[in-house]
C-alpha cells in the first residue's frame, strides 16, 4: 500500500500545506510509504512529486484529494487505482468577489460553479470526506452526500511558553502604542478595509496607534492590494500601517510577539490558521463572530458579533489598559489550544484510514 496526496498548489506554510504535511508525518510515523502529487510546488522541498511523476498502480493504495474548489485534474485523481479520500478545506463564495474587477467576479463566479458541480461527481466515489470544520462539513453537504468526518488541521499545535509573563514585559506596559497585527492573503473576503476603517478611528482616539498587515497579494487579485494601498493613502495613514510582504515563518512570529492584539474582521474562513498562531505567539485575539471563527478559537479570545468601529475602539483601549484581563483572555486561549495540542489523531487516522474499508454512512453530520 502506498499513500499518495494530491493537492493542486503545495505551499509549506498555508494551511494546506501544514495539514498535507500533518498527513505525511503521521503516515511515516505509521512505516507507510506515502507521497505529495502536485502541478505547482511552491515548496523548497526535492522529493515532491510532479504532476505527471509515475506512480506505482494498485487497488491497496489511498488517495487523497486536498480540495480548496475547482484546480487539481479530477479525472487525474479519480482514475487511480485504491480508496478515494476527500480532504475538503472549503470555497469561497464569489459574492465576495463582487464590485472589484468584473473579469475577476465573471472567473470567481465560474469557478465557484464548477466546484459546486465536480463535489456532486464525487458523491459516489469518494470513500469519505475528512474535513476540517463543522463549518466545512456543512458546507460540502450543501452540495454533496459525501459521508464526511471532521479533523482540525494537522499541524504542530504549541503552547505560548508563558504568555503572562510576556504581559509584564515592558512592550506591554507601553501605554504610549497600540500595536495591531493581522495575518492573511490579501483577499476580499478577508475584509482587510475593515481594519484600516477601524484604525482611522483608533487613530482619531489614540494617534499612536499601528498596523502591521502580514501576507501576501494574490495573483490575479491584485486590485484588491492596491484597493488596500490606496484607502491607505486616502485615510491618511501611511504613517500608520505597514504591510509585510513575504515574510519568513520566524519573522512573522516576531511581528506577532510584538503585537498588543490578533484583530480580524474576516468574514469567510473555512479555518483560521492565523488565529491560532496568534494564540501561539501570546497574544490576545479580537475577531469577528463568522463562518468557522468562532469554531477555530474554540471560546478563546474575543468574539464580536458588530462591525462598530466606535464600540472597537473602545474594547481595544479597555484591553489595553487592563494587563489583569489580558491574561484571563491568554488563559483562555490557552486551554483552546490544548484542544488541538490533544486531539486523538493517530487514533482517528488509524481508524479511517488503515482500518478495512467500512460504511461511513454515519459520520454523514460532519462530526467524529
């Protein structure tokens, strides 16, 4: 038996990346030779395999689609030999992609289509559907009967080594600053005008007041960056935002580690690998109540369920100066992250994967 994982763009650190990653460790941990087909490898990694690499056929093997919507050859995949997995990871509707560039509303929209058509193909080929949210599971049977399980992303979950301590540091009795971060592509369900709508008025209360935008822009999606650029200058706060581009993983985690507050205002995820690693990093997240937030942060951090940026501003300023509540919201996010840092993987893996092949008619709600 060998294991083979097909994933349209293979980038080490999206979260994708870090869950087709998770899959491979624990495959190698099991002695089970496993590999990574992909047609583009935005990797450093040699030994991935391309998308018209030789594989060695049979019916043992598995096969798993990591599936973000319409991109990897669907007929490619559902021709080999062996068991057919699904790992759903969900779409973003097109309406979010409505009053920037028509011709990227136009191929959003057709992709959106085409996605929605090729989960119904799959709905009697497909042995099972791992997604990895509710959120997710709920949304793929909108579309499909796939039977489906849900399983968080795989990746390396850490612990902060000592958040309160980080609190009595002398960054975070600087009441001079506030020091926002968010983590993201630069893409229009990501909400990222908000931020800057919601600086303008922190600013206007507290001048010294900052945002660090970590990520990158999309190609073919570019408008919406320079849509971002420009309401930067037409705000006035050039002074005030900085956007870091292509950032390796230590230097993200600094700029993290330096922040005073996680803020997003995204109102698509289909799971936040950002929020998490603010919780890693220590620091305190403030997010809007949507699609598989609240579900990623697991009653960790701030959840808000209004856009208001006046009542925002005052909840950051608040927290600012309350080092003492702070730390309760650190606590908290704490034991969110021992959620995942707990989670039975091998167990469930074992169980779906390497176990004789069984009716999954009752993970059809989307839940172990």
């Amino acid at each position: 038996m060998i294991v083979y994982q097909h994933i349209d763009e293979y980038h080490p650190y999206d979260g994708m990346g870090n869950d087709t990653r998770g899959f491979r460790e624990f495959f190698n941990l099991q002695k089970i030779e496993n590999h990574i087909i992909t047609r583009n490898n935005r990797s450093q990694e040699k030994a991935i395999l391309g998308f018209q690499s030789p594989i060695k056929e049979s019916k043992e093997n598995i096969h798993i689609l990591h599936y973000g919507g319409s991109g990897y050859p669907l007929d490619f995949f559902m021709e080999k030999k062996g068991r057919k997995f699904l790992r759903f990871h969900n779409i973003t509707p097109s309406h979010f992609f409505q009053g920037g560039n028509p011709g990227v509303y136009l191929s959003m929209e057709k992709f959106y289509r085409k996605t929605i058509l090729e989960l119904n193909s799959m709905e009697n080929r497909i042995e099972l559907s791992l997604c990895d949210s509710d959120y997710n599971a709920e949304t793929l049977h909108q579309w499909s009967n796939i039977s489906s399980v849900t399983v968080p992303i795989m990746r390396s979950y850490i612990s902060p080594s000592n958040p309160k301590k980080n609190l009595e540091s002398g960054r975070k009795k600087d009441l001079k600053s506030i020091r926002l971060v968010y983590v993201s592509r630069f893409v229009p369900n990501k909400k990222i005008e908000d931020l800057l709508r919601l600086l303008l008025v922190l600013k206007n209360i507290f001048p010294n007041s900052y945002l660090n935008l970590v990520g990158n822009p999309v190609s073919g999606i570019d408008d919406y960056y320079l849509f971002l650029k420009k309401m930067v200058d037409d705000f006035g706060l050039k002074a005030n935002v900085k956007f870091h581009l292509g950032v390796d993983e230590s230097e993200k985690y600094r700029i993290l580690s330096e922040s005073d507050f996680f803020l997003c205002m995204s109102e698509h995820e289909g799971f936040g690998i950002p929020l998490i690693e603010a919780m890693e990093a220590g620091v305190p997240v403030i997010a809007y109540e949507s699609s598989a937030i609240a579900e990623t942060m697991k009653e960790g951090g701030i959840l808000f369920t209004q856009k208001n940026y006046s009542k925002l501003a005052e909840l950051i300023l608040f927290l600012k100066e309350d080092v003492e509540l702070q730390k309760k919201i650190l606590a908290k996010q704490k034991e969110a992250l021992e959620y995942y840092i707990n989670f039975p993987w091998t167990e469930e893996l074992v169980r779906i994967f390497l176990n004789k092949k069984q009716n999954h008619s009752n993970y059809l709600t989307g839940k172990i």
